[in-house]
C-alpha cells in the first residue's frame, strides 16, 4: 500500500520568485526517503483563499497526508493555521501551556536584541501563535511557531495535515517529533518500504543512458518494477531508482548493466558526491587552489565541508596577471608567449600554488567566462585546468564549456573536482 | 482591471526536490514586472493525470494564463503538450515546417557530439516535438523543443495557456517570442499598469519596519493602495512595493517616512543590490580579499560580476594559519597571542593582501564556522572583519552570526560586503 502526499508551501516571497523555496524539496526529499509517494507540490502567497483552494485541492486529489510550510508567525499575515481549520471546521483554542512556552523562548530572545520591541503587539502574536485547532496535537516549537497536526477527517473527505513553520532550520528541527505524533504516524504505518538508489556519473549522455536502459528494458527481468528517473546538472548525470524489496535483484543487475557499459563515466553507486569523494581521498593530505576564472569557487566549495581545514591550506584568487606572477611564480613570459589562458599558464599557476603553500596538491583554472575577452581561437567557455602533484608531472587539460559566465564558472568548478577526484585516486 | 496567472512546473526531479526550480521564480517575477497578478505555482511530476489536475486546478480558480515549464523533450516521459491538448480537446498535428527546423538545429549539436547517436529514435523524438494542437501557435525553439501558445477555449472554462520548454536558458531566451504570440498577447493587453519598487536595508528588523508601516497606515494618505511585502535574507531587508500609478505619491512619502526612521540601515531604494553597489564604488579601484573561514566566498562573489576583471586582483584564501603567515605576512607572535580569529589578525591579513597583492582596498575575514572548533570565549558563529584601506587606519570589526556552518560563511559574506559598500563610500 502507498501513501501520498502533497506539500503546499506559502509565502507571498515564496510565490513571487524573490525567495528560493527550501522547505518543498527537503519535505519532499523527506518524505521519498520514508517511502511516501509525494505527488503535490503547490506554492501559494498570503491569502486565505488561495491557500484553502489548494488544501482543497490536495484533498479532491486523494492524498492522504498534507504539509504546509510557512505562515505561523505572529503577524496578521501569517494564517495557515486559522485557514486550515476552517476548512477542516475546527475552532481554535488558546493554549495556556503554549503561550507561556512561547513567552519564555520571546522572553529569552529579546534579552538579546537590541532594538526596542512593542510589548502590547509582542504579547499579541505569541497570544496568535498559541492558538491551537480543537483536537489537534501541537508540535514544540523550535523558534518561536509551534506546528500543529490534524487527522484525517472521519468521513475520510480531508486527509490528515501536518502544519509547519517556514524558517528552515527550524521546520528540520521540528521533523522528528511531528513525524511521531500520533495524527501523522498513523498516515505513515501504511506506507511502504521503499528503496532509493543512486547512481552518479560524469560525461555521460542522457541519451547513451537512455540507450542502455532500453537494452535493460530488455535483458533484466523485474526491470518495470524500477522507477528510474534521470537529472542532467552541471555535467553531472544523476539516475534515481525507487523501488521494493523484491525488486532489489533487478535493481542490482542494472547496477551491473550500467557499470559494464558506462563504468568510466559512473563514479558514485552508493550515494556519495564528488565533494564527498574528494574529501575522503584528502584525508592525511595537504591542498590548495589556484583560480582565475573561477574566482575562488572551488576553494569555496572545498571548504564548505565541516573538518575540511584538516586538509584545505588555501588558495590564491590571481585574477589578474600581476598576481599570477607575484604571488604564483608564473613566468612573465609564459603569459606573454601562450596567454593568461593557456595550458602552460594553468601548470605554471597549479605548480606555484604547490610550492608556495607546501601542499601535495594543487589544482588550476584559467579561463574565459565571458561575456566578453573571447577570440576566435579561444572563445568564450575556454577553460584551462591543471593539477600539480608530488612526484609525477603536472597534467594539464582544456575544456570548451557552455553557457554564460555563471555556467562556466559553476562548470568549471566542477570539473575541477572531478580531476582532483582522479588524480587522488588511490590505485594512481 | 487585473489578469490573474497560474504557473505549473513539471519534472519529478523538481517534485522529488532533487533539483531546484529556477523556472517557477523567474516566470513569475516577469508576470509581476507586466502587472500580472500570480495566483498559484504548481509543480508535478512526470505523470499526465497530476498534470491535467493542477491544470484544471489552475482553470477552476478562474486564472486569466497558465504558463507550464517542462516536459517538452523528444522522450517518452515529456507529455505536457499532448496531456494539456487532451484537456483542451485539441488533436495533435505534426508541423512539417517545424520538424525540419528542429532536424537542422538537431543536426548542428550532432556534429559537436562525441557520442554516438541512435538514429531512429532520434528521427522519432524530433516527430515528437513537432507536434503541434490544432489551432495553437507554436514557439520558435532555442534548443530543440518549440513552444505552443493556445486560446481561452469559447465557453471560457479554460484559460489561454503558454507552454515552454524546462531549462532555464531556452525559456528564457523564448520568453518576449512569447509573450507577442496572438494567444498570450491577448490576454495581456487586459493588465493593469503596475510599479513595483524594492527597498533594501541592512541590520533592520522586521518588528522595526512594521512598527514604521503601522505609522505610515496612520499618517500616509492613500497608503492602502500599496501592495508590501516584506522579506528578510541574510540579515538584508527587502520590501517590495507594488502599486498603480496615482497611488505614487503615497509611495514616495512611504521612501521619505522609512528614510527618516531607518536612514542609517536603509542601502538602497531604487533596486540596486550590494553587489551593483559596490561593483560601482570600485570603478578606477582595486580590490583583493584575504579570507579565512569565508574560503573564497567573497572572491567569488565579486567575480560573479561581468567585468569584474577591471578592479578584482585577486585574492588570498589563508585556510592555515601558516598561509596567513606565508601569504599575507600575518606576525606568527600575533595569531600566537591573539588567537587566528581575531581582530588583530584579521586586521594583518587584510593589510597583507593590500601589500602584497597592491590594492587600495582589502577586506578580510576570520572566523569560526563550525561545527566545530568553538569556545566559550569565542563561540562558533564568531567572526572577525578588517578592512584596510589607502591613507586611513584599518578597520576592525567582530560578529557573532548565527545558525549553522553554510549559515554563517553566507552571512559574512554579506556582512564583508556592506563593510566594502560603507568603506567604499564616495563622502568618505
């Protein structure tokens, strides 16, 4: 047996494209990973009427369970609570224990605020906010919004709705125990047990892996029961396969199928990205960046990682040639002789950031990001890379990268991770 | 008179929350700028039936437009146009003309193609895409997928409805295209004028903008009329204002009475962001960061920009402490006596890459991301600043920012940036 769900996010920033939503897919990556089928996702502003016609919505389409996101602050414009329950026809309560709850975490919060806070509207929204529907669980809060759990109606019209904040961090915080709560775990015992694998690759076509599912299509028996859906990123082919227990056979033939055709390509079958690749194979070593075109967005990525100062000594941004030479020890000449972007350019600046930062490795990029500074030898998406390391030459490479300059700056940063992938490789 | 939109976007890997939509928020900040008013985003999976629910949704809740965003590829699982004909009952017809322009443009990207391609299914996917509803205009395609425009139905229980290809370049390069075919142009000829203005502060919270809003609801005539919203990221404030045009007065006095309450936070009012505002400071001046648990992120960020070229010089990303003493001439006694997260070092480093890399300004930042590595004198979330500029003392700056590791690299790379906007500052 399935469940399904739908997510409806609110926010009127949400709706007008000025904020990134990041509650939809975590809820909905949430979810998949428990095995519930979410098949909804809406985005409404801050009015009622649109937020109950998509409740509604999400109930004439049969789900069973429905989260919303956002809308439970203190101010008048926060009101999914209030809207939900009318249309599940329950009054609201105050909550005494809530609101003195809420009043103490306020309480803690303003000691530390500088600004002066209005005392009669800051009591009237923790009052708001502990406002709880007739015979709906609350769920703690972990800022200043408790969520709110409701069954699933007895006439089985309006399926059981989960209600959370907005403010990512705290609608994570508040996943396990809203998850437990009895209106939400009874949805959740029906579902199934799901697997989800994936596979990652580099350089391979959506259409070469196209060409083998259909051979798999063919020669793997329990094949139909995969659900396999593909995502093209940054270069990066990514396979996603959902499916139960009895499948896992079928499952592991394709594994087998896609390796034996594309196993140059492939370099993650069990969940890792490249980032988590290239940080395990750092372990015990020392590295640093050398980046033109991309400006210091490998370095920034590198150190995105929690614990990735055990290995990350730095970078060298040399934007310009001046620094090239001043801080990476690239010769005037080369530069002069083979340009700013060239492959002697890009070992020279991979080699000086080795030798000055004493690492054991060093990678490079010297590119044309454009739009402009592109010729016809090296138009614009020209992007040369090298990689210098202990004890064996440096290697060097040049891509023609698409796109406009974000494109080929995110591009090259992260081909430059699947070279560093490579040249730490451990059987090199 | 006002037109209503709906947008739905497909992809299950949009659904699943593996990628993030980058269509939904750009369509519906175009809407916005033309004065159309955007009800409801939907987004759905692969799956026709879900795909005709939200549709009808859509048409249910009385939209004037629909725009669907997907789904438009030359495989199985792209559906939109057929699963939306069906709805609107129109029989699909293939378009000689188009097939061939799609076959041309097929044939150029296969010369470039390393791989192989399988010829009869691909001959089968360009008929795919070529197919258009009786009656409907068809999009010039960008890529390979075309677009198609179709009419409200007579009865008027089905809206116009625009539908475009999913990724985001072809979109958008289709969009004007778009937005001039008969269909669409249409129902846009029936919007409202309508301005919509931003406000941007830095360090101002929303309890102290809603208390200013509630003075102007008294004391502003016409205030009413202006439709606010407000939205806080990353420690900027965003109040975006959307009006007709004889409620400007009431605006431009709303700009004097926030000017007034909030000057010293308020950064910009006519749209320009913190990184426009800065990139226009350094014309004729050069630039370097020197960072430590920011990794880059600044450098990055203000490389991101098209020219940048002519004032970023570089930078120094000293992860190490023996890089900031190496690259940056940080004293080994002062990160000994100090701590690497203090003023005095932050204050070395930004002076070292103003040497070293001879710059008039740079910025630097020293800090305690997390995790780990906090202190109960120097928590995770502290974060040292300099700027050291030509002729005037360096400046020196500690915050305590909050949230978790991404949160507080994000958040002093912002903070570094104001700090170059109010150093960089023509009065000065």
């Amino acid at each position: 047996m399935t469940v399904r769900a739908g997510v409806v996010v609110t926010g009127t920033e949400v709706l007008a494209g000025r904020v990134a939503d990041r509650n939809g897919p975590w809820v909905a990556q949430q979810l998949l990973e428990l095995g519930v089928d979410v098949a909804h996702i809406t985005i409404c502003g801050d009015r009622p009427d649109d937020l109950t016609a998509q409740v509604q919505f999400l109930a004439d389409q049969r789900v069973d369970l429905i989260i919303t996101t956002g809308g439970l602050g203190p101010t008048a414009d926060d009101l999914t609570v209030a809207t939900v329950a009318a249309l599940y026809g329950r009054e609201m309560h105050l909550d005494v224990r809530l609101e003195k709850r809420i009043s103490e975490i306020v309480e803690r919060w303003r000691s530390r605020l500088s600004s002066a806070v209005d005392s009669e509207p800051l009591k009237a929204g923790i009052r708001k906010q502990a406002m709880v529907p007739e015979g709906a669980q609350s769920i703690s809060p972990t800022g200043t919004a408790p969520g709110v759990a409701i069954s699933a109606n007895e006439s089985g019209t309006l399926p059981a709705v989960l209600i959370l904040p907005g403010p990512p961090r705290e609608l994570q915080a508040m996943w396990s125990e809203a998850l437990a709560c009895a209106p939400i775990a009874q949805v959740l015992t029906r579902r199934a047990q799901i697997r989800q694998d994936t596979i990652r690759a580099y350089k391979l076509s959506e259409a070469d892996l196209a060409a083998t599912l259909r051979t798999a299509e063919r020669a793997i028996e329990g094949f139909d029961a995969l659900e396999i859906t593909t995502c093209l990123s940054l270069g990066e082919l990514e396979m996603v396969t959902r499916y139960a227990e009895p499948a896992a056979p079928a499952y592991s033939d394709l594994v087998g199928l896609i390796g034996k055709h594309h196993g140059a390509q492939v370099f993650s079958t069990d969940g890792s990205t490249i980032d988590d690749i290239v940080a395990d194979r750092l372990t015990g070593r020392r590295i640093a960046t050398a980046e033109s075109c991309t400006g210091g967005m490998i370095a920034a990525r590198l150190t995105d990682r929690a614990g990735s100062s055990a290995y990350v000594i730095g970078a060298v941004v040399s934007y310009a040639n001046e620094t090239k030479t001043g801080l990476l020890d690239v010769p005037t000449e080369s530069i002069e002789q083979h340009g700013a972007v060239s492959e002697p350019v890009a070992a020279s600046m991979a080699e000086g950031a080795r030798h000055r930062l004493g690492v054991d490795i060093a990678v490079s990029t010297s590119g044309i990001a454009g739009p402009g500074g592109g010729t016809e030898l090296k138009p614009v998406g020209t992007v040369c890379f090298a990689i210098a390391a202990a004890d064996r030459p440096t290697v060097t490479r040049t891509l023609l990268l698409p796109g406009d300059r974000a494109s080929v700056r995110a591009l090259s940063t992260t081909a430059a991770m699947h070279m560093l992938a490579d040249a730490l490789k451990p059987d090199r």
